[in-house]
C-alpha cells in the first residue's frame, strides 16, 4: 500500500532564510511524487510534481523539490522564503504501477516570519 | 479554463438526512476524483472515475456513500443516513487525458464544507 509522510505539523523560518519541507513516502512500484499547496479559504493548488527524468524539479512560485529514491524522500525546498508562502503544503504520492489514487500526507503548515 | 466548480460551498444537515454535493470538473478532463479532508488532515481519497466509468473506490467507503457520473461530465456524491463523523470538507478534483506528463496534475475545486449536526 502506497503511503506519505511529513514528520513536522509546523515549519517556521524567517524570511529571506531558505526553507525545507520535509516529505517520505511508501510504494510497491515507482512513484509518481507532488506537492501541493492550499492558502486560507482556497483550494489545492498543484506546486510540481516529479514523473521520471532529473531528481531535481522545479515548480511554481521559485519552490522545487528533491527527489531521493534511496531516502524515499521527495522535500521541497525554496531559496528565500517570502512571508506570501505561508501556507499548509501536501506532499502526494501516486504508485505508477497500478490504481489511480494519489494519496495525500497530513500536511505541513509552513509559517513566514517577517 | 474555467476551473473546477462544486456545489453547495456549505451544507449543514440533520443526522440521518440524505445529502448531494455535485462538482462540475474542468471540461475537457476526463478523469474525475473524490476527495474528504477533515481538520488537520490531508485529503483522504474517496473515488474515481474515468469517464462515466467508477474505477476505484476506497475500502473506506461505506455503502452509504454513492457516486455518480452518469454521462462523463459532471459527477455527484450523495450520503444517505447522514452521522456526525461525515462531518468533513469534500473535495473534487480533475485531469487531463492528454499525456501522462500533464495528466497526472489535479485541478481541485473549493469543496463543500458538510456539517452534520
């Protein structure tokens, strides 16, 4: 069965500093990983994703993520964080071989200090 | 690209009513989930369809949960018998059916808050 985990309920960093999120995950086959992001009253919003190719991706608003097939981890990571990305952050996980769920981790609040 | 719609954004029921939440996907996708989020927690998987077709459904699901997509378009989730532990947000997402590069990214909507009391 195909699981994720994000180890921290709370990430705070200040701005300008850089900023990780950390994300593991379980799967019988190779994973399709992603991360999304969901601001107050919004929706989920899709941040990147990695299919297959560069262990490195990058997303949307300068967030990318690393991904280690040894550590199963998938992080994601931003430069300089900006008090805007202050947010709850999903990690997912998708098994390639089979079944069309993505499975969600429990979120990590991400929290900006200016 | 109008973006995933969903309807009621908010519905507050008796326990042991019956309840329907429509969502209206991005046109052009053909694959259509369900999703549950509680507090605190990320959203649980629920249901898929790809086209009008019900794929997968999850173990957690009970028979009390039924879901809809009766021509590929729009779908519907209905809970009959409501309890107070339905209580949660409901989240419909969609995708793309074009390559695997740009299908496997969700387009979620706002989702409807039930409140069972």
């Amino acid at each position: 069965a195909q699981s994720v985990a994000q180890p921290e309920d709370q990430v705070n960093v200040a701005e300008g500093n850089p900023l990780t999120v950390k994300c593991t995950y379980s799967v019988s086959g190779n994973p399709y990983l992603f991360w999304y992001v969901q601001y107050p009253n919004r929706g989920l919003q899709f941040l990147l994703k990695y299919i297959t190719g560069d262990n490195l991706v990058k997303g949307s608003y300068g967030f990318e993520a690393e991904f280690n097939k040894s550590q199963t981890s998938f992080h994601l990571k931003k430069p300089s964080a900006l008090v805007s990305d202050s947010a709850l952050y999903f990690c997912a996980v998708r098994d390639m071989r089979g079944g069309f769920k993505t499975i969600f981790g429990a979120g990590t609040r991400l929290f900006v200090k200016a | 690209d109008t973006g995933v719609s969903q309807n009621p954004r908010h519905k507050i029921t008796k326990r042991g009513q019956n309840v329907t939440f429509r969502c209206d996907p991005i046109s052009e996708h053909n694959r259509l989930y369900w999703y549950r989020q509680t507090l605190g927690q990320g959203p649980e998987f629920l249901t898929y369809f790809q086209n009008e077709a019900q794929l997968e459904k999850s173990r957690l699901l009970s028979d009390r949960f039924s879901a809809e997509r009766p021509k590929g378009s729009f779908s519907t989730l209905e809970i009959q018998r409501t309890e107070q532990g339905d209580s949660a947000m409901y989240l419909c997402a969609s995708s793309s059916r074009e390559s695997v590069a740009t299908n496997e990214k969700l387009f979620f909507g706002s989702g409807t808050q039930l409140s069972v009391l």
